[in-house]
C-alpha cells in the first residue's frame, strides 16, 4: 500500500485521461488505483470513509481544478497540540 505521495503520482500520471472522461468530477484514489468518480466532494469523502475508514491513505481530488495551496499554518500542527 502507498503512500498519499504515492496516491498523487498516480493521479498525476492519469490526469490527462481522467480530464477527458471525467472533467469537473471528483476522484479517489486509494493503493495506486481509481476507487469512483463522483458529483460531489461530500459523496467522494462519504464513499472512501466507508469503504477505507478515517484514516487512510487515499486522495480525492476535483479533475481539473487547480491545486489547492494551504499556508503552512494550516499544513503543520504545533509542537504543543495534542494528536
């Protein structure tokens, strides 16, 4: 099982044929694979938590759609939190 690196390659690697046959959907992958497209972020999120659980690693993203940038704020927790 790979990694959610792993989950971007593949996706990065299929993105020009997922653009063609899936535009404006949202995708998961999960183990390298495509799991669904979907219409909705909150039916592509509600499918890959029943099917893989919380945790995952897997990765829903919108074909198309630019990549999202998040501060670095938001991408790191600090020293302190409690997991």
């Amino acid at each position: 099982m790979g990694g959610l690196k792993k989950q971007i390659e593949t996706y990065e690697a299929m993105k020009d044929d997922l653009e063609l046959d899936y535009f404006g959907k949202w995708v998961v992958f999960h183990d390298e694979k495509l799991v669904g497209s979907y219409e909705s972020f909150d039916e592509a999120a509600t499918d890959a938590i029943e099917k893989f659980g919380y945790r995952g690693p897997y990765l829903i993203r919108q074909v198309g759609a630019p990549p999202l940038r998040l501060p670095a704020s938001v991408m790191y927790r600090p020293l302190y939190a409690k997991s």
